[in-house]
C-alpha cells in the first residue's frame, strides 16, 4: 500500500474496509457518564462542556491504573508499610511517569488501529511470538485470578463469612456484572470500584501519620534498614504490582470495545493520566496507614498476609481500619478480577477472530462470554480446593510476572515505531529514550527477580547483583543513545517520517491487517529477539523447576 494512500483519512474510506475484527467496535461512543454521538464533531467550549466529555471518555485508562491496586498490590503496599515504614514511598512517586509513558503507548495503539495487543503481535511478529504472548498472559492471568479469589474470600473472611459462600457469590457477581450486554452497565460497575478504591486516603489519617517522615520518605530515596534482598525483592514487587502485561492487552481492546478513535487520544490521555496519579497516591495511603498503625508494636516488620494485619490493626484498637482495610480488599480484588479476566477474553476474541465486546449480547458472543465466565469458576474452584498451595501460587505470579514484563514492553515499543500500524502517531524520539530507560530498568529487574527466585543469594550477593547490572544498563543505554544520535546526523530528515507527520492525526487511522505490508526486521532485531527467546525459555523453566521443588518441600 502506498504511503499516500496510508494518510487517507478514515472518513473517506469505505465503511466496510476497517481494521477493526468486530462490527460492534463501531458505532456510538457509551460511557458511564453519557454517550458521544459517531462522527460529532461539534467542539465543546464551556469548560463544564468540556469536562462532561473527558467524563464521557474516561474509564479504560481509570480502570486499568486502579486495577493495579488488586488484592496482590493490597498485599504488597500493606507488607511494604508494615515492614519497611514510609521508606518507599518514593518507588510510587517514580512509578508515576513509568506507568503514565507504557499506557499512553497502548493508548495510541488502540485509538489508532482498532485491533487488539494479541492481533497485532501474531500479525506484525509472526505467529511463534503471538501464541507465546497469548499463551503466557493466559497462564500469568489465570494463576493472578486465583490471587484475586485469595483476597476476596480473605476480605469477608474478616466479617466471619465462609470462603465457600463467599467464592461462589463472588464468582456469580463477576459473571453477572460482565455478562450485561452492556457496555455501560459494566463500565458503570467499575467506576462504582474506582471510586471504593478512594478508602485508601482517609485509612491513612486513622493512626495519625508524622506529615515530616511521609513527606521526605516521598521525595527522598531510601530503605529502612538498609538495602538488602528481602528489601530489593519488596521494591521489585511493588514495580510488578504497577506495572503488569495485563494492563497493556486490557487497555488496548477496552479502547476499541468503548469505540474510541484517533479524535479522542487527548481525552483519553488526560484519562490514563488522571488514573496514573489515582492509583499511586491510594497506594501510598496503604503503606501510610500500615507504617503508622503498626510502629513500635509486635506486629511491625512482621507481615504475614491481608488478614492478619488487617486483624492486627483492630487488635490495636483501629477497629475501624481493619474493616475498611478488608472492605478495600474486596474492592480490588473485584476490578482486579473483572480487569484481568477481561484482558484473556479479549485476547482470545482477537486471536481467534470472533465476537468480542462488552457491546453484545451473550448468544451474540460465546467465546467471548464463555472463556470470561470459565477462568473465573476455575480460579475460585482453585481456592476452595482443601490445603491447596495457595501461598505458592502468589510466588508464582510474582515471578513468572517479573520475567515476562520486559518482553510485553518489548513488543509494546516496537508496535509504537511500526509506521505501517502507527503512521503519524509513531513515537517520538525523546519517548523512545525515555521507553528504552524503563525497558532496561525492568530487565534488571526481571533479572533480579529472576537470579534471586531461582537460586540462594546472600544479602551481600544480591546487592552486588543488583549494582553490577544497574552498572551495565547505564553503559548500555549511553552506547545505544551516542549510535543512535550518530546514525540520525549522518541519514538527516526521514522524508517519509515528515510525510507523516503532516498528516490529518485526528481522521488517520491504521488500514485493514490484511493490507499492511510485511515488517523487514534487520538484523540488529533479529539478534535481540532470538536472546529474549532464550532468556524467556530458559528462565521459564528454571522458575517451574523451583516451583516444583518447593512444592515437594526442597
């Protein structure tokens, strides 16, 4: 196809000749807040006018941030509070732009082209790489829905309520608030949960926090206790809990499912953004609440799970903090559940090319409702099985999410330097240095994660680790900007790139699959695929064989 051809404004194309793989993605945009009318183009200029339609607009960025806040991200800001104080607070305040540059990504992605993360994965990676994506966010999002059914059958646990009433009432609530045929119905029962998630700010003025330490533990890096690897493995858990594969699948097809178009991407932006900034500073609440509740009492640096400390809390006369803690619980791990499940159901709707969208009706969408439905029974049959290694499951899903985070992020920036799949709304410069900075640091995690996960480091050990990989990837990425500076000055201008760029951003959007022409992948790409294949393959299996062996008692 040609590059002309390419900029035609979507307006001028045949109705029928989209990208899009379901007809139900198109059509009238239906938020919680109110409907925006397909191909309105009247502009909003009152600010209450304006603020009624980033309303309107908002909610898969919301919900997909907040959705970071599940019961493993519960679970991780209690620990960190409980066992290190206010000390990493500043991992939130970084996490911010980390999680506001990945998402922004998926967000043109999805306005853009019309088609899911999985689809454009087989189509523009071949197919070795789409069934590895499709695969392990299925197996990541299973075992991190039976997480999910842990912390809500811990939450009414709390109340005195059995996990097998309350799992199976869980299970069917799930089910019932997807399987509407509503778009809005659904997204009005996650905003309903966003706006739950909320609990976290006042749980923090409970015990009375110091504003001093809160404040300078913000801004100011540092480690109560000192760094350490039980400290390193906390901070790689709460980068984990931010910023997970999950969100990058859900994101992209709950923007096509809302029928949002290239129009829209500064709404939803502002959206992604606003969602960014939500989850971080609830989830600083968290870590306020336990830091303070639990300083200078037996219970400090001692977690164990949700449960007990939210026991632990009313043990210390914070009654009210325990209910509300177990009621933020049940909360997330609601969207988290709903979010998670979703991302798979969308997943399997692009991959194999049937009726995904919250839009239709049950009958209109088996697949779509039935694997959504399926996943969730069997991670709550999971969590009523007797002695089951449930502890061991969480292991699981923190490691095998660590490892396969580089590799989302990986195919996510490539997908955004694709002009074939992207056009005019391709990465700039400055956001590919700053995307290969965020890429690199999560290698280094992953590899932590990783090294720490599968063999016995000492505490010393793992701090040299940690500092000669941080040592490398600092070379690595000041080698990688000097060739890519040099190779800029020596090609100039990309006329083709400032063909684009003057294209109508607002009315382009990425023609049909079929029409894209086949990527040329050089040899540099060629060379970084094959090593993340054999890291991910041989880091695979060694994180299986520790599992196993620690399930046999070893």
């Amino acid at each position: 196809m040609s590059l002309m051809k390419d900029m035609m404004p979507l307006d001028e194309r045949n109705e029928m000749h989209t990208a899009h793989l379901d007809e139900a993605h198109i059509g009238d945009i239906q938020g919680a807040w109110g409907t925006i009318r397909r191909g309105e183009r009247t502009p909003r200029r009152t600010w209450g006018g304006r603020l009624i339609t980033l309303l309107v607009i908002m909610g898969p960025g919301l919900i997909t941030t907040v959705g970071d806040n599940d019961a493993g991200g519960v679970q991780t800001y209690l620990q960190a509070g409980q066992n290190y104080g206010t000390s990493l607070l500043w991992t939130l305040l970084i996490l911010i732009p980390v999680l506001i540059v990945n998402q922004e990504m998926v967000v043109r992605l999805g306005a853009v082209t019309g088609v899911g993360h999985a689809r454009l994965i087989f189509e523009r990676f071949g197919t070795f790489w789409g069934a590895f994506s499709v695969g392990d966010l299925f197996l990541l999002n299973f075992l991190t829905i039976v997480t999910e059914f842990i912390g809500f059958s811990m939450a009414l646990q709390y109340f005195g309520v059995s996990p097998f009433i309350s799992v199976p009432v869980g299970v069917v609530g799930l089910i019932a608030i997807t399987a509407t045929g509503s778009f809005r119905r659904w997204e009005s029962a996650m905003w309903l949960c966003a706006l739950v998630s909320f609990l976290m700010i006042p749980l923090a003025f409970i015990p009375h926090p110091a504003i001093g330490p809160v404040v300078r533990d913000t801004f100011l890096p540092g480690i109560r206790g000192g760094v350490n690897s039980t400290a390193l493995l906390t901070i790689i858990a709460i980068v984990g809990t931010t910023v997970a594969p999950w969100q990058l699948f859900f994101q992209q097809s709950n923007i096509i499912d809302k029928r949002l178009t290239s129009r829209w991407i500064k709404h939803e932006r502002a959206d992604t953004i606003i969602g960014s900034f939500i989850t971080n500073i609830t989830a600083g609440g968290l870590i306020v609440a336990a830091a303070f509740a639990f300083t200078n009492t037996p219970f400090d640096n001692n977690f164990v799970d949700v449960l007990t400390s939210a026991q632990g809390m009313a043990h210390l006369g914070y009654a009210n903090m325990g209910a509300i803690v177990a009621i933020i619980l049940l909360n997330a791990s609601i969207v988290g559940a709903c979010a998670v499940t979703l991302s798979t159901s969308y997943a399997f709707g692009d991959v194999f090319k049937v009726n995904h969208s919250l839009h239709r009706k049950v009958r209109e969408a088996k697949l779509f409702y039935g694997s959504y439905a399926g996943l969730v029974a069997l991670a709550g049959a999971i969590v009523l099985i007797p002695h089951a290694p449930l502890g061991l499951l969480t292991l699981a899903v923190q490691a095998l999410a660590g490892i396969l985070l580089p590799s989302a992020t990986v195919f996510l920036v490539l997908l955004c330097n694709d002009r074939a799949v992207l056009g005019p709304w391709v990465n700039k410069p400055w956001l590919n240095a700053i995307a290969a900075v965020i890429v690199g640091t999560l290698v280094v995690l992953s590899l932590i994660l990783a090294t720490t996960t599968f063999f016995t480091l000492s505490d010393a050990d793992t701090v040299r680790l940690a500092t000669g990989l941080g040592i490398t990837l600092v070379i690595v990425l000041i080698a990688m900007g000097v060739v890519t500076l040099v190779q800029r000055i020596r090609k100039g201008p990309d006329p083709e790139l400032v063909a684009l760029e003057r294209a109508e951003k607002e009315t382009w959007q990425m023609p049909p699959l079929q029409e894209l022409t086949t990527p040329i992948w050089s040899a540099t790409r060629k060379v970084g695929m094959l090593t993340l294949r054999i890291y991910l393959i041989v880091a695979v299996i060694l994180m299986v064989v520790k599992v196993i062996q620690l399930a046999l008692g070893h």
